[in-house]
C-alpha cells in the first residue's frame, strides 16, 4: 500500500480520482475541511462576527457541515435547525436525538421545527391529501417546498446573518442541469454563491464537495448519521434521482467533470439584483410572476387557506423546540 500523497508518513486509503491521489485518513479529512473554508473566503460566505443558521437534516452531509464550520467559526454564532418533515421510517426521534448530542460537543444548539406544526400537514399528509384530490404533485415537491419555507422563517425570525445549507457538489451540478432543462435563467442565476435573493443570504459551504467525499468523511468520523431512505424516492422518481445516476456514471469515466462544470458556471454566471413580491397570503417573498408563494398555493390545493404559519410565528408554534426545550423568540 502506498503512502499518503499529502503527509508522505501514513498510508493511504482513501483515493480522490478527480485529483489523481491516495491519502490517509487524516489528511482526508483536512483536505474537506480546507476546501470548505477555501469556499467560505472565497466568496465571503461567512465573515468574523456573522450569526449563521446551520440547516441540519441528520444526513451525512450536515454532519460535515456541522464539524466543518464549528471548526472554523466560532460556536457562539452557530445555531443549528432540524426540520422534521413526517414522513413513515425517514424521520426518527433517535436521529433527532443523536444530532443534538454531537451539536452539542460543538457546542452548538438545534433547533427542532416539525412541519406539521408550520404548515398544518405532515409531508406524508400532503401526499395522501393530494393523491386523494388526484393532484399529481410530487411529495419531493410538497417537501422541498415546506423545508425552504421553514429555513427562510426561522433564519429571519432568529435574525442571523446567513443560512447555511450541506448541499454538495452532486447537488449544484444536478440542479444546474436541472434548471437548463427547464429553461430556467432565474433558477441558474440563483446558484451562483454570489447571488442575492430575499431575506437572509444562503450559503453552501459545501458546494465543491463530492457526495462520496461527504459520505466518506463522515463514516471515518464515526457519525451517526441517518442511514433511512424516504419511501417517495423509489415510488416516484423525480428529473433529480434519473439526473444523479447519469451523473455517477459521466464522474466515473471522467474523474473530476462535475467539479469542472460548476467551476465553469461560477465563471459564466452574473448573478444581478433580483426583483421581489410578496405573498398576499402570509407576505413572505415569492416570485414576481406570482400573487400567493408557492407554499401557500400548494396548502390551498389541498383545502387549506388558513395554514397555521399564516397566523402565529414559527417560534411561538407548538412543537417548535431548541436544545430540548420550547424556544420563546
């Protein structure tokens, strides 16, 4: 077995085809934690003194986000948020659980926000709902949805300086393919890490990161991350889960294409000033090409015109909990 390409002492034993080299496990995993605070100067996701909302689903991938930027800024300004979307064997209180614990080594805390609480349905209730209604609405469209609204909410109503999100590499260049085949600019546009959208700035420290990279960091760090499958991904595929599998497949027979591609679009993008409306139902931003927000307009295809985030703040909402205990804002 050969040594490490970076440190020359250990061996190897983790080898990064887009790069050409083998290293050990420590300098593996100094190498995703360079590269993520390399992201973050880069663009200045994160400056001295922000307070940032960390979006942490319990996956592999918030667990790196978690270790990567409470290692590199200070806990103090970190807080964490876990949304519980409702969904049959994919969100359990064990994970929950387990994630606090580990924030908590950081000294970080998580807040918990359940959708049901926020939007008056579980995600799987939506699913039903609709499919009931003979609605051919996507459950990763109802989730999706609800999750962005929950992040923007609690992200203003905290009053933090920027969101960060644990999407990876895998996710930019999906979405970004997803967006030119749907003829969407203003989706493009939207990735770019310089963009400016309404509300508080997201960020994705993780954007240059390889999903195996992310997975393989946090098996060596022995995370305990959720390992459950949603049940709507395998009953209905979506454009994203056929685009990941080609995507693997175009990654292996040329090592190091996703990365060159969003590297080219950082480049080719311009991101500008994006113009806003407000929902006429709950006020938060939504397109301009658009009256009600997308959140509300799906709750109202489903027989619900008052949902509660309409009504009361997320913070006050029943079944909203930070560390453990209810959160008062």
């Amino acid at each position: 077995m050969m040594n490490c390409a970076l440190c020359g002492v250990r061996k190897a034993s983790v080898f990064q085809p887009a790069k050409r080299r083998a290293l050990c496990k420590e300098c593996f995993l100094e190498d995703v934690r360079s590269r993520v605070r390399a992201e973050v100067e880069r663009w200045r996701m994160i400056e001295p003194g922000d307070r940032v909302l960390l979006a942490l689903s319990g996956g592999k991938d918030s667990y790196v986000l978690l270790e990567s930027i409470a290692l590199y800024h200070s806990p103090s300004k970190l807080v964490g948020l876990s949304i519980v979307e409702g969904i049959p064997g994919y969100n359990r209180e064990e994970d929950v659980a387990a994630l606090k614990e580990v924030a908590k080594g950081y000294g970080v805390e998580i807040m918990v926000v359940r959708v049901k609480d926020f939007a008056g349905l579980s995600v799987h209730e939506m699913v039903k709902e609709a499919r009931a209604r003979g609605s051919p609405t996507s459950a990763c469209t109802f989730c999706g949805v609800a999750r962005r609204r929950i992040m923007s909410s609690v992200a203003e109503e905290l009053g933090v300086d920027k969101l960060a999100t644990a999407h990876n590499l895998d996710d930019e260049v999906q979405t970004a393919i997803m967006n030119i085949l749907r003829g969407d600019l203003a989706g493009l546009l939207k990735l770019h890490p310089l963009s400016k959208g309404a509300g508080v700035r997201r960020v994705k420290p993780m954007r240059k990161i390889y999903e195996w990279e992310s997975a393989t960091y946090a098996m060596i760090r022995n995370f305990p991350f959720q390992r459950a499958e949603c049940m709507f991904i395998s009953e209905h595929p979506t454009l994203r889960a056929r685009l990941r599998g080609e995507l693997y497949r175009l990654e292996r027979e040329s090592p190091g294409a996703l990365l060159r591609a969003l590297e080219l679009l950082d480049e080719l993008l311009v991101p500008g000033e994006e113009r806003v409306e407000r929902c006429s139902r709950c006020g938060s931003p939504t397109a301009p090409s658009r009256s009600i927000c997308r959140l509300c307009e799906l709750l109202e295809e489903l027989g619900m015109r008052s949902p509660p985030y309409t009504t009361s703040p997320l913070l006050s909402l029943r079944g909203s909990d930070r560390g453990g205990e209810r959160y008062a804002p």
